[in-house]
C-alpha cells in the first residue's frame, strides 16, 4: 500500500497511526506543489511545467525560498512517473489518496488521478468531506486537514477508503483541465470538490487590512494575518502560503500601493507601512 498526501505535516501524522494499526503501513508520498495557486496552463505538457516552474522562480526570488525550485527537492512529476513505474511492476500495489476539504488537497487531487487514469481499479481515495472526528480534548470536530485528526482516529478515517470510480476517472480529469483552460491564478474551494479560480491579486485586499500606518517586520504582519485570521479562514477553506503573500507584497510596494524600509528580500529583512494620506493628495481628482 502506498499513501499519497498533499502536506508536510500530513505525513507525520499518518505515521503516528501506523504504531496502532498494522493495516494501514505502507510508504508514505507526498505531493508537494501546490497547485491551488499559480499557472496551470499545458499543466502535463513540457512547455507547461516549465512555465510553471519559472512562475515559481520569480515567486521565490529573493525570499526566504529563493532557489528551492532547481534543488529537485519538489519535482512531482517525476514522483507521479515512479508510482506509476511502481504499480506496473507490481500488481498488487494500491494507492491511497488522503484529501481533506481543503483548495491545497483537492488541487491536488485533480492534478494527481488526471495522471492515472490507466491505473483504474487499484487507486482509492479517503476524502474527509465535512465528517466528523474527536478531537484530543474528547470533542467533536470537522477536519480541514489530514495533519488535524489524532492518530486513533485514523481507524476510524480509514473506513473511508473506496476506488475512485470509472465515471471520476473521466469526469474530474475534465474538470481539472477546464481550470487548466481558464488558467487564472488563485483557486479556492467553493465546497465538496468544487474548485472556483480568481485573479492574481485575491488575496491582496485582506492583506492590506493588516498593513498599519506604523512600520512593522513583514514576518510580525503575516503572523498577525495568519493568526487573527485563522479561525475564520481555517472554515472557508481559503488560506494560502506566506511564499505566495511575501511575492504579492512585494509587488504591492513595486506598485507603489505600500511603503517599504530595508532590503526586500526575505520576510525578516524589510519592513511596510501604508502610504500616508497626504501621499495621495495629487492624485485625488475633483468631480
């Protein structure tokens, strides 16, 4: 058995169940991109993964990831092409599919079975969609993430397990490459697996709320909006990473929407603020 999961932190929480239930051992593989944001465009064709590749680059230019995207650290197609390999010489494997309702996971969901349509019958998915689980305090909770569920219940998840059907085979991969057709930039989960796209800057009005007319560190802002934000967020399925919030931000300032002091490069290396009044009186015109 090998399980597929779509975040870091998924896999060592799925670890942690294997001490209570043999059945589940299996290898576990994580998908690493993530596909909610960015071009998705010939996504499966090289032209495509190139251009979403150097997409990457620039994201990540001077950041605190700069020059992740040439480590081979993430390279997913390559991982797609070494289960599948797998699977051909072995007969017997299955896949599990952990996703939880999520627009990170069931990103990547679509992206993944769109490359294993020949593999039918021997691909399973457990998709935690709006059930119920216990938390460590004894109380009843909706997961958003795989990463949230305790490992005892784990058990439980399990039961989820069931092949992706012929009719998902053909359907989902035809959803997915009509987002691929439309090519925006930001997806979001409008519920079950429906994924909706938006424009780039989606994000950048709700980051602007948390932008003061005083200096602050771009790590201390992101760590207001992820925290304040959180709780209502986590419900809405709507987050994103701070990779993807530190590139917007930066184009914000090259925009002249915002202030900066310091080299913009990392998110402890400079600081914002927003431009005082007085700044936009030149530009105000009479009616």
């Amino acid at each position: 058995m090998i399980h597929i999961v779509f975040q870091e932190a998924d896999v060592a929480a799925l670890k942690k169940s294997f001490d209570l239930d043999d059945t589940l051992q299996g290898d576990i593989i994580q998908v690493k991109d993530d596909y909610a944001v960015g071009p998705i465009a010939d996504i499966f064709s090289e032209e495509g993964i190139e251009a979403r590749k150097q997409w990457w680059r620039e994201v990540l230019a001077g950041g605190d990831y700069d020059g992740k995207v040439d480590t081979g650290e993430v390279d997913d197609n390559k991982t797609v092409a070494e289960l599948i390999e797998r699977l051909n010489n072995d007969p017997e494997e299955i896949i599990w599919i952990w996703a939880a309702q999520n627009k990170h996971d069931v990103s990547g969901y679509y992206w993944l079975m769109s490359r294993l349509k020949d593999l039918q019958g021997r691909i399973f998915i457990l998709y935690l969609n709006n059930l119920p689980f216990i938390n460590d305090k004894g109380h009843i909770f909706y997961p958003t993430n795989i990463f949230e569920i305790p490992a005892k219940e784990f058990l439980k998840a399990k039961k989820l397990a069931r092949q992706i059907t012929s009719s998902e085979f053909e359907v989902d991969p035809d959803e997915w490459t009509k987002l691929c057709n439309e090519n925006k930039g930001v997806r979001t989960l409008e519920g079950g697996k429906k994924l909706i796209q938006h424009d780039y800057d989606y994000y950048d009005a709700e980051l602007l709320k948390f932008i003061t007319t005083d200096w602050q560190k771009v790590n201390k802002l992101f760590h207001s909006f992820f925290s304040q934000q959180g709780a209502l967020w986590a419900k809405s399925k709507d987050t994103t990473g701070d990779a993807y919030l530190l590139w917007r931000l930066k184009l914000m300032i090259a925009d002249g929407k915002i202030d900066a002091q310091g080299e913009i490069k990392g998110m402890k290396d400079f600081e914002v603020k927003l431009k005082a009044p007085a700044e936009y009186h030149d530009n105000i015109v009479a009616p």
